[in-house]
C-alpha cells in the first residue's frame, strides 16, 4: 500500500506564500504522474497541479503564474509552492499519484490551507 504524507499548511494572509510537501512511501518515478488537488469549503475536488514521470506540468487556470509544481526524486517528495495566495486559495489540498497501466490512483489524508487576513 503506498502512503503519502502531506505537510506545510496552515493559515497565512493575502499575498502570502506557503510550500507544500507531499512524500511517498515508494520511488516516484514508479508513477505516472504525481499532483495537487484541492478542496474549497463546500465545493468539489479539483485539480491544482500535475507532474508526469517525464517531468511534464500541468496546472489550472486559478494558479497558473502563482503556483509551481516540482519534485526531488532523491527524497521521493513532491513539492507545490504557492505564492500570491488569495483567499479563494482556501481549501483542503491533497497530494495524489497514479499508477502506469491501472491509472490506479493513491491519496494523501489532506492539508488545510487557510487565507485570511
């Protein structure tokens, strides 16, 4: 069973940055693709930010320019720098990894990241 662990939320005012950490308990590059997906109070999951196994990204509209997406295969975590937060940033984030083939996908417990003044 693979477990990824999500970490570096928390409350930060408007325009403000945070860097999310979600490490696997497996290599990374074992996946097809590793991501960002988001939660806000009442609404659906959506996808924030992917990364392939071959180092290609893939983000929403709402963050591009704001967020960027990176990983460190020796440490088998991947990152989501988030800057120019904005309230409507609000949301439970959750790390997510699919697998070659099934396109089976894992998913972490989920982070809160609060903007508010």
């Amino acid at each position: 069973q693979v477990q990824l662990v999500e970490s570096g939320g928390g409350l930060v005012q408007p325009g403000g940055s945070l860097r999310l950490s979600c490490t696997a308990s497996r290599n990374i590059f074992s996946f097809y693709a590793m991501g960002w997906y988001r939660q806000p109070p009442g609404k659906q999951r959506e996808l924030v930010a992917t990364i392939t196994s071959s180092g290609n990204t893939n983000y929403a509209d709402s963050v591009k320019a704001r967020f960027t997406i990176s990983r460190d295969t020796a440490k088998n975590t991947v990152y989501l720098q988030m800057n120019s937060l904005k309230p409507e940033d609000t949301a439970v984030y959750y790390c997510n990894a699919v697998e070659f083939g099934t396109r089976h996908d894992y998913w972490g417990q989920g982070i809160q990241v609060t903007v508010s003044s």
